[in-house]
C-alpha cells in the first residue's frame, strides 16, 4: 500500500463547489457544422426564442452581405423565390436580399445528469449542472416557404385561366362516418405517431428572448452565477462527505436479495404459472394465445406424465380440429357480450365470420381474402386478424393454412375426427350465406373434406 502511495502522490487538492443558482436555466449550445475557431461571438443576433419544455430553441443570425464570399445574386433569387415580387410586412427577408439565417436546435442528449459546465477561479473549481444540450444546425425552413409561393402561382394561375360562367356542379351525395370508439391499443399508437408528437409540439408557445452578446454587461453579470454565491460547508452538503460516507457511495453495502416476480404484461403466464392452474385451464390458456397447434406440441407444453386422453377431452372443449390441427374456438377469442377491438362489431357477428373462414380451411389449404371478404361482410382489419390466426399470405395463392396436415393425428384417433367432421357440418348449417359463399367445386370436395 506505501509502495502505491510513492507511485502516485498527490500534486494538489482543489476544492469543489456546486453552483445551483444556474441549475434549472442553463444550456449548452453545440454548432457541430462549423469549427470551434469560427464561433459566432461577434455574429449579429437578431432574434432568439426558446420552448421551454421541448427544450427547442431557435437563433436568427445575420449573414454578412458585403463579404467577398457572398453571392449576391443568388441571395436575391433566394429571396424572390420565398416572399414574390409584392412587398409584405410579413417578408422573411425585406431587404429583398437574403440577409439572415436561423439556426434550429436538436437535443443531444436527454439525460443530462451526468453532465455540467465548470469554471475554475483561484484554485477553486465551481460547477453547475446542466439543464440541456442543444445541437444548432441550420434551419432551411426558407425553402419550404418557397414551395408554397410556387405552388400558390400555379393554383392562381389555373384559376384564372376557368370560365366564370361555367355551370355549378352537380350536388354530390356526402357520405357521413362516425368515428368509432377508440381502443386502448389504438389510443396509445395514435400518442406515439409522429403526426400526434409534431401537433403537440406545435401546441407550446415560442417564448421570445433577448440576446446578449459574450462581451456585453448583462452576460459578465450572468456568468457570475457560475460561481458558488456561498462557500459554506452546510450549503455544499453534497460534495462534503466523510471518508466512511465516500466509502459507502463507492461500495454501497449488499441489501438483501428479494425474490421478485418478472414483470410481464398481465394477460401472460409463466409456463411456471401455468402449469399451477387445473388441466382445462392449462389448454384454454394455451389454446387462447397460439391459436393453432398440432396436439404433439401441445402434449410438449403440458407437464410431463399428464394423460393424454384428459387432454385429448379438454382440447375439444376449447378448439376445433382443422386439418389434424386444433384451432381455438370463435367464442373462446370472442366472448359473448364483447365487441371488435378494431371495428366495434359484436362477439355473435365475429364469431360468425371467423367460423366460416376455419370451415373454408376443412375443405382446401389456402383462400382468398377479397372472397371471405365479400361473403362474411365483415370490416377489413377483422377479416385479416381471422386469417392471421391460422394462415399466412403466399404470393399468387392467397392465404394458406398455416401447418401442414396432421395426417398422424388423423389415423391415431379416427373418432376424434370423425366426431370433429359431423361438428363441423353441424356449425355449417347456422351459417346465413352458405348458399352464396359456397361454389360448386367446393360442394363437390365435402365427401373428401381432411380435417
């Protein structure tokens, strides 16, 4: 231990003190487009305004039109294209001259805590924690202001090339919607949309600054909050501490361990869990969340050693068989007195239209989404969540069921299918379209029907 001592001596202790008075309001401002030599500091600012809460700020600074380096001509091309030829108060650029440019902030980074701005005074070093740090890039907003005066000649333009005297249009019938109730899911994708975040983002008022410049008065008087207003001990509690409370911040001690469940959304188990609930449960449970599987998988789910005939009786109970594999019953994903997450439409209506789409799949291996379609009548995002529980789309063949014939099953429990094929005719005779939706080839395929 002495040894490393005499390695590595100290060279000089220099105190530390925390500066608040600046804490909440202090930004740092990066110009990642132009090199730290060629600062801004003797820039004319003319405008400055800052949002607050998005930490979004906005400079507008003047370009220098009697450098060498400028064109005058495509300054003055730049400003036609943006404010016309007709004089305006409201002109981006009134010395019809693109004289200014403005400066857009992005944040760096959004977690600030690890970050301050430090001066060092007297052996003496002061820091203040940062509230943001802002990118300020060129905005090119001009641009778009263009196109709309472009656009705004052409429509100009075209309207005054069209007959006053042209007859009014035919009345045309206007079809009312209602929105329909919006889900939680649906509510929570329209939040995190971009077109949701620009509106609230636009719903902030701009609050507008004055600058001032390094060299002025009112900045010197600022930048003496830099510094710690008292050097009190009592008042810097947080960087005075102890050895044995250093210590304890360097090597916090062990807590004891606590068992705690993951976390996981509330409508999923744990195969632990699951495995806790009665047999029948186990398969709903299962069932409810593959939609469609071979009964060897779900022998694989269960616990070892459970009976496959129990499971063989709780599986018919919550699904139907399709093509040697078990599908979830209609009624299972769709309770009575529910409704369509996505459309509003009633449990019994859904149940109706998934049904038909499984008995389509007994009698061949892919469909057509636009045939269901126009048979069920059903909204477009429901029609695909059915297809999407048992089948996938292929390029050229619609949509084919998603396993292969369970040819296996079939053979090692002929009463099963047997039984599963009369229930199947059974739930064809309720349906109320079967004599539109079901085309002669189809017929012909009923005495070869694989479930």
């Amino acid at each position: 231990m002495a040894s490393g001592d005499n390695d590595d001596p100290i060279i000089e202790e220099i105190d530390v003190y925390l500066s608040k008075s600046l804490a909440d309001k202090l930004y740092l401002f990066q110009y990642p487009v132009r090199p730290s030599t060629m600062t801004y500091d003797d820039v004319n600012h003319l405008a400055a305004k800052i949002k607050p809460k998005q930490q979004r700020v906005e400079l507008e600074m003047a370009i220098d039109t009697m450098s060498p380096n400028y064109c005058r001509s495509k300054g003055e091309q730049i400003a036609l294209n943006v404010d016309g030829t007709t004089y305006d108060e409201t002109n981006t650029y009134s010395a019809k001259m693109m004289d200014k440019q403005t400066f857009s902030s992005i944040q760096a980074t959004t977690n600030t805590s690890r970050y301050a701005a430090a001066v060092f005074r007297k052996g003496e070093l002061h820091v203040t924690p940062l509230t943001g740090i802002l990118q300020m890039r060129p905005s090119f907003s001009y641009l778009d202001k263009a196109d709309n005066k472009t656009r705004e000649r052409e429509a100009a333009n075209e309207g005054g090339d069209s007959s006053q005297d042209e007859a009014e249009e035919e009345a045309k019938a206007i079809t009312v919607r209602f929105a329909r109730p919006e889900s939680e899911q649906a509510r929570q994708r329209r939040i995190q949309s971009y077109e949701f975040l620009q509106k609230k983002q636009a719903e902030e008022p701009w609050v507008h600054l004055h600058y001032h410049g390094f060299k002025d008065g009112r900045s010197e008087h600022e930048r003496q909050y830099l510094f710690c207003q008292s050097v009190d001990a009592s008042e810097n509690s947080e960087l005075v501490k102890s050895p044995k409370e250093y210590l304890a911040m360097l090597m916090p001690p062990l807590a004891e361990e606590k068992v705690v469940k993951p976390v996981g959304p509330s409508n999923v188990l744990s195969m632990a869990q699951l495995r806790t609930l009665p047999l029948g449960e186990q398969v709903k449970t299962l069932m409810k969340n593959v939609k469609v599987m071979p009964f060897a998988n779900l022998m694989g789910l269960l616990a070892s050693g459970t009976d496959s005939t129990a499971a063989l009786r709780c599986i018919q109970q919550v699904a139907l068989l399709v093509q040697g594999n078990w599908v979830v019953k209609s009624d299972v994903l769709y309770p009575k007195n529910t409704c369509s997450p996505h459309s509003g439409v009633p449990a019994e209506v859904l149940c109706r239209g998934r049904d038909f789409v499984m008995w389509r799949f007994t009698l061949e291996r892919s469909v057509m989404r636009k045939e269901i379609a126009s048979i069920i009548k059903l909204p477009p995002e429901d029609v695909k969540e059915f297809l999407e529980h048992v089948a996938a789309p292929r390029v050229n063949r619609g949509w084919e069921f998603l396993l292969p014939t369970d040819v296996d099953f079939i053979k090692k429990h002929p009463d099963v299918a047997h039984r599963q094929h009369m229930l199947w005719l059974g739930i064809q005779r309720y349906f109320t379209f079967t004599d539109v939706m079901v085309s002669e080839p189809i017929r012909a395929q009923r005495c070869m029907v694989h479930i």
